[in-house]
C-alpha cells in the first residue's frame, strides 16, 4: 500500500542526491554528511537522540517499500546500498 506523503516527517538530514550511493563508500559518505549536518542544525532534526533515531530508523526499514511505492518506483527485492542511505536519512526526520 503506497503512503500518502513521500514520509511522515520533520526536517531530514540535507545530504545531496542519494541516487548516486552505489558502494559502501558512497554509503559511508552519506554518514558523514549527515553528522556534519546534524552538528550544523543539532536543534532541526527530528531525531537526533539515539534513542529517537534507532526507533525512526527501524520505522524507516518497515515504511521504505510505500516509499517506492508512492514514487511509482519498484521496491528492489534485493538490499541496495542506496535503500540503506535512504532509510538513514529517513530516519533522521521520521515522525
């Protein structure tokens, strides 16, 4: 079933275009753009305490299919380094 908005969210971590992460690295960059960002705006993200994160984070994984879904795009049967960028910066907004 698609979501009705692209994510329930707050402010999401400003990383650029995630549909370049392709490896692990690029992946990795995403981490670090979005611990400078978190460190630039400590007060804008939805999620910023751990705690809050890894619950949005896990909300994140078990919504990213109605994201697909909603953007008229197939959920990959199998993980993606991409999926996995775009969960982590999901989560850093959620609701």
């Amino acid at each position: 079933e698609c979501m009705k908005g692209q994510w329930d969210t707050g402010r999401f971590a400003e990383v650029g275009d995630l549909n370049h992460v392709g490896d692990r690295l690029e992946a990795a960059e995403v981490v670090r753009r979005m611990l400078e960002d978190l460190l630039a705006h400590p007060d804008e993200w939805e999620n910023a305490p751990l705690d809050r994160f890894l619950d949005a984070l896990a909300a994140s994984l078990e919504s990213i299919p109605g994201v697909y879904c909603h953007r008229g795009e197939q959920f990959p049967d199998e993980p993606t380094w991409k999926i996995f960028a775009e969960a982590l910066v999901m989560a850093s907004g959620y609701e």
